[in-house]
C-alpha cells in the first residue's frame, strides 16, 4: 500500500514537525537542502570545513525559527536567505579588513573570456575560494545573490565605495585566477 | 602603468624630433603670388603721428575733477549690479543646493549604469558565468555530517544551554536588586548585634578581673575628687544625687571610674545608670559586678557606630540604647552564678531586655540536583518498575520571614530535570514501506518550584546559624520536550521514506505525552507536590550578607505521576546560595 502526499501537504507536515522539534523531521528537511546550502556556503568559506560550520550554524537557525516561515512561500528561498545571513555573520565575526593593492592584481589578456567561459563550476568555485573573505564575500553578494552596493554595504558594515572597488577588484582577481588555470599567456 | 606611458611618450618624441620633410617647390610658388598681393610699401609711422595728435587734443578738453571720479565709480558699480551673470550663477547655484539631495539618487542610478556600461566583454561574461554556474550548485548529499548536525542541535536545544541563559539573567537581576536594597534600606538589629558583639569582646579585654575589683573597692573605698570631677564632666551621670552608700561604690581604679550596677536598680535599667542622672533616692545597691566605664564605653560607642552610619545620618539612639543594654546583661548574666542571690538573679530576668529578630531577608542560590526517576510498572512496554538517575542545575531566589529562630521560607526555584526513561528500543515496519527503529532517548522537563518550608535556628550566633528546614513545595511543570530518535533501518525503493516513517504506528504512540503549562497543558496534569527536609548552615559575612549551605532532600509525593512513564522524582538538592536583609529590626 503506498502513501502518496502532496508536495505541499508534505512540506508542511515537514515544517510543522520541525516546528515540534521532532528530530526525524530535521533529519529529512536537513538532508533535502544540504546540498543547495553548502553550496552556498562554500562560496562565503575558503574551505569546507567552515561552509560546514556555518551550514550547521544556518541550520540550527532554521530550526529556531522555523515557526516564522510563511507556508505559501518558498522554503528553499527562506532556508537560502537564512544561510547568506549566516554567512555575512560569519564573515563580520572573522574577516580581518585588509586593502589589497589592485596593483598586484594580473593584468588580462583578451583571451581570458574564453577561459572563463570554459570554467566548469568547480573551477569557478574555487577560484571564488582562493578570494580574500572581503572580495568573496562581495562579489557573492553582488553578483550571484543580486544585492545592490549599498545593501553590501549596510550588510557588511562597510561603504559603497567600498563595496564597489571590492568587487572591481574581485573581478580582476577572479578573472586571473580563472585564466592561469588555463594557462592563457598572463602578464604579470 | 606608469613605466609603459613614459616608454610611450619617448618614442613619441623620438620619433617625431627627428622628422625631415623634403622641399615642395610649388609650395614656395603660392606663398610667392601671396607676397605680391600683399602691400608691403606702406609707411604705418604717418598714421601714427596723426592718431596721437587727435588724441592729445582730445585729451586736453577733459576735466579730470574728484567729483567726476565718484560719479564714474557710480556707474561702474551700477553697471557690475546690472550684470545678468551673476543673477544666472546665483540662480543656478541656490536650486542646485537645493535639489543636492534629489539629484544624489539620480546621481547614484547612473553611477550604477556607468558600472554597467563600463563592464568589458569578460567581466559580463565572469558574472554570467559565475552566477549561472554558482547559483544552482549543489553538493553531493554527505551522510556523515548529520551526527555533526545533530550534536549541534542536541547541545543548541539542550535545557543545560538554556539554563545558563537563565541563570545568567537571574543571577544579575538578583545582583542588581540586593545591591540596590543593600543601599538603601536602613539598617538592621542584626548590625546591632555584631556592634553588641563587639563593644562585648573589646570591653571585656579591658575590663578588670573581678578579684582585682574587689582588691580595689577594698583599698580604695570612696572615689576622689578628681575621678568623680571627670565623671561629671562626662554628662552621664551626676554624682550630686547620689548617696553616700553609693559613692562608696564608686571606686577609682587607676584612671578609671568604676561602676557597680546590682539587682535591686528595678526603676532603671543598667543604661539609664550610665546615660541619665541617677535617681537614688531609695536603698539602691549597686555591688560590684563587672566594672567597666563610662569614658571607656562613649569610646567604643563612638568608634563602633561611626564606621555604621553615613556621615549625615543621625546616631540612632536606639541603637546606643540597645548596644550597652546588651553589654551589661551580658555582663550581669556571667556575674550572677557566682555574687548574685535568686532574688538579683530574677530582678535580672525581669530587667533583661530581649532582643528580638524579626527580618525579612532575600536570597538567591543554585544547586546541584541529584534525582533518581521512579517509572512504575509500564503495562504499554510491560516493563516493571524502575528508577532511572540524573543531574541537573537548578537555581532560585527565596524570601526568608524570620522572628527569632523560626523562619518561614518560600520564594521559586527553576529546577530543570531530564533523564534518559528506562525502556529500550522498539522496531515497526513493514517491507512495503519501511522498518523504522524507535526510541524515546530522553525527557526534559522544566519545573518550577514553590516552596513553603519552615526553619529552626538551633544555633543563633552573630555570625554561624545552623537550622534545620521542613516543609512542601508546588512543583509546576512549564515546559516539556520528549527526544524521540526515529531511524529507518529498511526503506522500500518505491517508498517515500518521510511517508513511511510518519506512517507507522507504534507502542509510544498510545502513550500520552503531556504538554508543558505554557505549551498549552493542564495545571493537574503539570503539577506535582513534593515534601522537603534538610540542614543548613550559614554565615554572616557582613551585618547584611550571609552565605549559606544547605542539603535537602525532596519526596515526591505519590500517585501523582508525571510525563508518559508516569515518574516520580526524589530530588537530593545542595543548595548553594547568598541573602541579604530587606527589613528588620
């Protein structure tokens, strides 16, 4: 005899045990978005261990608050949210604030689109990995999470102007970054 | 950047100091035809000397008077006033300081649209890439993260976690609200007595041993001029009134002036023979007791409230009053089995002022708490009665009403208990589903308790009070949480594992997991009454503060179970804790 719920009944039942504490419940909402967040937290870490940390530290948040979550909306997007803030939290709480002088950033050759756009998504990631948490954390912000500069900056506790020529410079890190895996004739 | 331009602007130069461009004969032969159209005779000099003669004559004519000076200022200032340019710029400059605000916004989009429009091919494609690539990544499913993850939750909803948040918070508004009453409340009977306690042991280091009086009230029998001259100045008492039958009494001892109070001062206590003239009139004997006096005792007084009291604040007279009433009863008491007859012996009971203490103290403790968990029999898993163990912290604040050696004590303690139930696992399933491992791992319950207990000083000092307590305490279940693992040993491929697990029904099930109070539980099915009995001890450390020990032993009281099992707790709770006098005297 099989049992067969709606998607939505399913998901609700699911939260609402979370909301009971039931550990089952945890254990399976933990196992279906495990992998979206980490991937997520690792573009905010340099390392797996920490996007585990602040995987697990996002988690405990959605349990906590599990209670808050509007059924009718998206829980991916909820449980998504909840772990960028983590992530920004984390990185207040760790990074120390250092300039990088945009001069020691490679100088690209016009070839280098062509290495990017070969990059295949581990690539990518961890070329984010190798940025500093400040450029890592902006150029996520901006570019995959679509936050505007000044909402980087209320998040990070940092300026615009700073949040802007971080992600400038994050761009040229990456793109070189990207472009010496490929071995596309760079200059330094 | 900076090496590649100067490189750049060298070659430049090079490259064009050295240019030679050939002759072009047909070149000359235009400027040629240009040169005769050109008329090079004529002479400019007449011109000239014709120009400056008009002019000079001109010039000749002009009266250059101050007057005109002025007028011409005038103008050049109405003039520079006239010019629209400046009304422009001013215009321009007051609605752009104006608009300054607005326009920031505006000013701040196409700041954001140059940065878009800037972006070259790569960085477009960077950010396409990356997002594309970035945003929907996902990472393999890791098993073994989740006895990480569950630690995590297991330490992060824990009752211990939650009690440290409480007890923090408790321990500082306690901190906060003794501090505030220690400030400002008056004080109390119990400063009085570690001053009595004092002024005793001071005072009878200087006092003289009682054979040395009586040596001195033989070999000096009537006092001198000059010793009871010093008495008198001292304002406490007039020897004018005073008989001579009492004026033998007074005996010089050194520097000293002796007084003897007996059994027979029945219209005034010891302190109004020190402190108000003598009213000698009838057979007052006083006999040698203890000597002690009055200069010595003014000293001690001063020296003894001085450190009490504020420098504004009025010596409490009744204070004075009760410090050398204490003294010299005190004094009497450890005279009279040896010089007083039965009948001083009752005048000195009946003259004894007793001191009462009536406070009403506030404390906090914390405790560590021993429990052993009874489950009776468990017809559901047909397990016989069991007692399953655990620790926990606890901690409280206590109101303490006391009036001489008794007390009565309430207030409310936090007194979190969870233990692991003594049952084992059970295993439900089906192939058609799942087989899912079950278990109740643990229970978590936090009570409240409200105590009455009543307490006997057995030993009262100043500083040391051991008692014992006894009484019942309302215990209330606020907050309940059951830790149920589920674990799928089997699954069915075709199955859907959340369905299977939620699906299947087992032995837990039938059983009733009560709700805390706040959770929306009923008060009868969350309270329970417990009977305590103990031993305490505590000591003073200040006139106000005490700490005190105490372990205590709670029952609960049958028949009354609580959570699934039905379990009944015997607590053993070593309490720990401080307090501080609110009120009293």
């Amino acid at each position: 005899m099989d049992i067969v719920l709606p998607i939505e009944n399913e998901e609700s039942k699911l939260v609402q045990a979370c909301a009971n504490k039931e550990r089952w419940a945890q254990k399976v909402l933990y196992e279906t978005y495990y992998g979206k967040m980490m991937g997520v937290t690792l573009r905010y870490s340099n390392n797996s261990e920490d996007a585990l940390d602040i995987l697990h530290e996002g988690f405990i948040k959605v349990f906590k608050h599990i209670g808050r979550y509007q059924p009718n909306t998206s829980l991916n997007a909820w449980i998504r949210r909840i772990m960028v803030n983590t992530a920004i939290d984390y990185y207040r709480k760790n990074v120390r604030r250092r300039t990088e002088d945009i001069d020691t950033a490679f100088d690209i050759s016009s070839k280098d689109a062509d290495a990017i756009s070969q990059a295949t998504e581990q690539e990518i990631l961890e070329a984010v990995q190798e940025l500093s948490p400040a450029y890592r954390t902006v150029f996520n912000l901006y570019v995959i999470e679509g936050f505007s500069h000044k909402e980087i900056g209320q998040a990070l506790g940092i300026t615009e102007s700073t949040s802007r020529s971080n992600l400038v410079k994050a761009r040229t890190k990456l793109k070189g970054k990207l472009s010496a895996r490929f071995d596309y004739g760079i200059r330094k | 950047m900076e090496y590649g331009n100067k490189k750049f602007d060298d070659k430049i130069r090079e490259a064009l100091g050295s240019t030679d461009v050939p002759f072009n004969a047909s070149h000359w032969q235009d400027f040629e035809q240009k040169l005769d159209a050109a008329d090079l005779t004529t002479d400019d000099s007449v011109d000239e000397a014709t120009f400056d003669a008009n002019v000079a004559s001109n010039l000749v004519n002009i009266d250059a008077s101050a007057a005109d000076w002025d007028s011409f200022v005038e103008k050049l200032d109405d003039a520079e006033s006239q010019d629209p340019f400046d009304a422009i710029i001013a215009a321009g400059l007051t609605s752009a300081a104006a608009n300054a605000a607005a326009d920031w916004g505006s000013f701040e989009e196409m700041l954001d649209a140059a940065e878009a429009a800037d972006l070259t091919t790569d960085d477009n494609i960077l950010d396409q890439k990356a997002q594309q690539k970035l945003e929907d990544y996902e990472v393999p499913y890791a098993p073994e993260n989740w006895s990480l993850m569950r630690e995590r939750i297991r330490e992060e909803f824990s009752l211990r976690r939650k009690l440290i948040r409480y007890r923090v918070a408790e321990i500082s508004v306690m901190i906060l609200a003794i501090f505030t009453l220690f400030n400002y409340l008056p004080k109390n009977e119990l400063g009085n007595l570690m001053i009595i306690e004092q002024v005793k042991e001071r005072i009878k280091q200087k006092v003289s041993p009682q054979k040395t009086q009586e040596a001195a009230l033989q070999s000096a029998p009537i006092a001198s001029a000059k010793k009871i001259n010093k008495a008198e100045t001292n304002g406490d008492i007039s020897l004018d009134v005073l008989s001579q039958e009492i004026k033998t009494n007074y005996v010089a001892t050194g520097d000293a002036i002796s007084i003897y109070a007996g059994p027979k001062v029945k219209t005034f206590s010891p302190l109004s023979v020190l402190e108000t003239p003598l009213d000698v009139s009838d057979n007052v004997k006083l006999k040698a007791s203890v000597a002690i006096t009055v200069e010595e005792i003014e000293e001690e007084k001063k020296g003894l409230f001085a450190w009490m009291r504020k420098d504004d604040e009025p010596e409490s007279e009744i204070n004075k009053d009760k410090t050398i009433k204490s003294f010299l009863l005190e004094a009497l008491e450890s005279k009279k089995t040896e010089e007083l007859s039965s009948n001083e012996e009752e005048v000195l009971q009946a003259s004894k002022v007793k001191l009462e203490h009536k406070n009403v103290r506030l404390g906090m403790f914390t405790s560590a708490d021993l429990y052993g968990v009874y489950a009776p029999y468990d017809r559901f898993f047909n397990y016989s009665p069991g007692t399953a163990y655990g620790a926990n912290m606890g901690g409280g604040i206590l109101l303490d009403f006391q009036k001489n050696r008794l007390h009565i004590v309430t207030g409310g303690a936090y007194m979190p208990k969870y233990y692991q139930p003594s049952h084992g696992d059970e295993v439900v399933g089906s192939f058609e589903t799942a087989y899912v491992r079950e278990d109740l791992e643990e229970i978590k319950l936090d009570i409240v308790h409200i105590p009455l207990d009543f307490r006997y000083d057995f030993v009262q000092g100043t500083k040391w009070r051991f008692y014992g307590v006894a009484g019942a305490a309302f215990n209330i279940v606020l907050e309940t949480a059951y830790d149920i693992e589920k674990e799928i040993l089997v699954v069915n491929k075709d199955a859907d594992a959340t369905v299977a697990i939620t699906s299947e029904s087992t032995i837990l099930d039938r059983k009733r997991f009560q709700e805390g109070l706040t959770e929306g539980g009923g008060l009868p099915e969350n309270t329970f009454l417990t009977a305590q009995l103990g031993l305490g001890v505590e000591r003073f450390v200040t006139q106000r503060w005490s700490i005190f020990f105490e372990p205590i032993y709670q029952q609960q009281f049958s028949g009354m179970g609580i959570g699934p099992n039905e379990n009944s707790f015997r607590t053993v709770s070593l309490r720990l804790g401080a307090k501080a006098t609110m009120f009293g005297k």
